[in-house]
C-alpha cells in the first residue's frame, strides 16, 4: 500500500450484472423487514441472502452484506438502550424510548431507500452503520 491510498476507504463496489442481480439485491435489502415476522429477521434475512448470493451474483452479495452490517448495528443500538434502561431501573426508559422510536423510523426509511436504489442498479452505503461483516 502506498501513502495515497486511504486505508479505511470503501473497496470498490461491483456493477450489477442483470435485473436478476438486482432483484435479489433488493431481496438482500428487504429481507430484513422479516423482523416485523419472526423478531431476528433483520439480521437473519439479509444474512440468508449474503450466503446464498455472495460468491454467484456479486452486486447482489455486497448490498445484503451492507444489508446485514446496517441490521447488527441497529441490533446493538437497541441492545444499548434496552441495558441502559434497565441500569437506571426504568428511568431511563424517559430517554431511551424516544430514541428508539428516532432509530426504528430512521431504519425502516433507510431500509426502503436502499431497497430501491438497489434496485436501480446503484450500491447503496447506510449511514453510520458499523462494517462488521468483511
């Protein structure tokens, strides 16, 4: 590596092959709405779709795998709260409530514009997501 290459930087992203790779990056996107079904869909459903589609389709793989971290870190943030809250034995419900409503409404937005911009062909990236899963 030289000393003009940012070494945090996003690796570059493939281009979608086909509409078939593109639906099933919208499926990658989508699948974590499954939460609303079984609880643990949100990281569940995405993490289905990175295994299945990483190594064949791979547009389809970097939008779940991108699906996924976003998923985990919205799984921590809430784990966060939920502790927090029961640290301060309910008290702190007054704070951490309002901020999971914020987070829950800002995940099922974002969730639908990555869908769609997956679906058009584009890599979408969500913003402050923790890049867990290489």
């Amino acid at each position: 590596m030289n000393e003009h290459e940012d070494p945090v930087a996003n690796p570059p992203v493939p281009a979608p092959g086909s509409a078939e790779e593109r639906t099933w990056a919208l499926i990658g996107h989508l699948a974590a709405f499954s939460a609303f079904i079984t609880g643990v869909g949100g990281i569940v459903g995405p993490l289905v779709v990175w295994l299945i589609k990483r190594d064949t389709m791979p547009f389809a793989g970097d939008q779940a795998k991108e699906a996924l971290n976003f998923n985990i870190t919205v799984a921590i943030a809430m784990c966060v709260l939920l502790l927090f809250t029961i640290m301060t034995f309910g008290l702190g419900a007054l704070l951490a409530w309002p901020i999971a409503v914020v987070i829950g409404v800002a995940w099922f937005v974002l969730t639908i514009i990555a869908a769609l911009k997956a679906n058009e062909g584009v890599a979408y990236r969500y913003p402050f997501t923790l890049r867990l899963v290489k």
